[in-house]
C-alpha cells in the first residue's frame, strides 16, 4: 500500500482544504480518512488526511511537492509514510503494569510500533522484557549519577533513532535538560489524583480519603512537572467496600489503557498542539 498521512496546522482563513485536496487530486490521490476542526478561540486550523497514491513515492519528495502550499498559508505541516512503524523506547522502574501492557499490545498487533528497547533504573523487568525478546537495558541512577544516567538515556534514543519515548511508571524526575531535549516526543502516565495525592501510595492516600472515583492522565513530557499537554484521559468508579489494594488494581487498568491509547494517537499522527491544549482526532 502507498499510504501516508498528512497533518496541517495553520492560521484559519478560507480556501485550505480546497487547495489540499486538490494538490492531491493533481497526484491521483485517495482520500482514506480525513478531520479537520477550526479553533475559534486560537484562531488555528488542524487538518489530518490519511491518503494513497497509485505508485510509491518516498515521504521526502512529497514534503518538497507540498512546500509552496505550506508557504502560502503559513502551515505547520508534514507526510510520514502510514507503513512505518514508529520505533519506540520504554522507561519503566518498578510498577510494570503499563510496560506489560504495551509489550504485549505491541505483540498482538493493537499497537503499530516497533519497540526498541526497554530501559529501567532497576533490574526487575529483564525477563519479561526477553521474553518479548526486547532488549532490556539496566541503568541505575542516584542523585550523584543522574546527569550521567540522563545523558545515557539520550544516547540510546540517538543510537536506536527513536522516535517516542514512553514513560511507562518511570519513577524519576526527569531534568529540565532532559525533557527541552525530548520536546513533543515523550509521553508520561500518572494518577489523576493530582495535585492532591502526591508523593508515594497515591491509592491508599486516595481510600482513606474515601474517593468516588479512580482516573489516569497521560500527557507530553515538559519542564513543568506533570503539566504538559494531555493527549488522553479516562476514569473508573470505585466504591467504599474496595480495599487500597483493590483500588490500586483498577488504577493499574486504567493507567495501562490510557497511556496505550495516547501512544496510539501520537504514533498515527493524531495530536496537534493548540497552545497548551491537544487536539486529538479519533
């Protein structure tokens, strides 16, 4: 299949999409899939195209085709070829509900990514990580070490050409180097408990506080500490005979689903930053 995808984002005004499709009619393109959606309020227009061409063509020469159209309007825009995988790079610590889950997502064909390698502070992953015959890489980390652990995290997205990092229950603060150094390409999950429940034990801070209501919140990697931009978010209700344990289980589930779901959306190109809000189409 000569599939790709084009993403478009740009000041609104009229004649974009008249103009998009008919660069792609002048190509004998299909459209497969498309949405769009105008921001009154950011004056912004997003515009994703899932499209085929009748002979391959490399991304590249259609990004360069597409060029004085982008110009014109000022678009932020890009075509990735829809049959490459994206090659992802999971960091995890000792909570391995989420990497399980995309291990195995990955595994069954839900999740169109290549999963390059799986890096860890601590050791204890190492077996389900082979077991999907995944390279697991331990990299222990202390105050003192952090600087030199964070560069190594870094030289393996460079070495392995990584295009998402995925935190899955990483347990590290990462450095605001770190994260200017992975900008719009790595994602964290947490409890949505925030900002009440901070610190360790979340879910039992949650019980005793008698909660109605378990949620997860996935969202870009920024300086600001659990603040990026969330690209997905989903909740589940509890009741009062749960047990913390019980709680922490059905946080567990929503945290590995959500964080799959957010993946998902930024590896098909559906996230488009408008301000400090996503726009995420389905």
């Amino acid at each position: 299949m000569n599939d790709y995808i084009l993403t478009i984002s740009c000041p609104d005004t009229t004649g974009i999409v008249h103009t998009v499709t008919g660069w792609l009619l002048e190509k004998q393109g299909n459209i497969v899939e498309a949405e769009q959606f105008g921001d009154s309020g950011t004056e912004r227009f997003f515009l994703r195209i899932h499209f085929s061409l009748p002979a391959i063509t490399d991304a590249e020469s259609l990004r360069a085709d597409f060029a004085p159209i982008a110009d014109k309007y000022n678009m932020d825009a890009h075509i990735f070829d829809a049959q490459k995988k994206a090659r992802v790079l999971l960091l995890v610590s000792r909570q391995g509900h989420c990497l399980n889950d995309l291990l195995f997502r990955t595994h069954s064909g839900q999740l169109p990514i290549e999963i390059a390698a799986v890096l860890s502070n601590h050791a204890d992953y190492a077996s389900l990580s082979a077991s999907y015959n995944v390279p697991f890489h331990h990299l222990p980390v202390t105050p003192e070490t952090k600087a030199a652990q964070e560069k190594q995290i870094l030289q393996f997205v460079d070495d392995l050409d990584i295009d998402l990092v995925v935190l899955a229950r990483y347990m590290q603060i990462l450095s605001p180097e770190m994260c200017r150094a992975l900008s719009g390409r790595a994602i964290n999950i947490h409890h949505s408990f925030l900002p009440s429940f901070k610190g360790a034990r979340p879910y039992h801070q949650a019980h005793a506080r008698g909660v109605k209501i378990i949620g997860a919140t996935a969202h870009y990697v920024t300086e600001d500490l659990d603040e990026g931009p969330i690209i997905e978010q989903d909740i589940e209700r509890v009741s009062h005979d749960m047990s913390p344990n019980e709680l922490t289980q059905v946080g567990s589930d929503v945290e590995s689903l959500v964080l799959s779901r957010a993946v998902k959306a930024h590896v098909e190109h559906r996230i488009f930053l408008n301000g400090q809000r996503t726009v995420v189409f389905k």
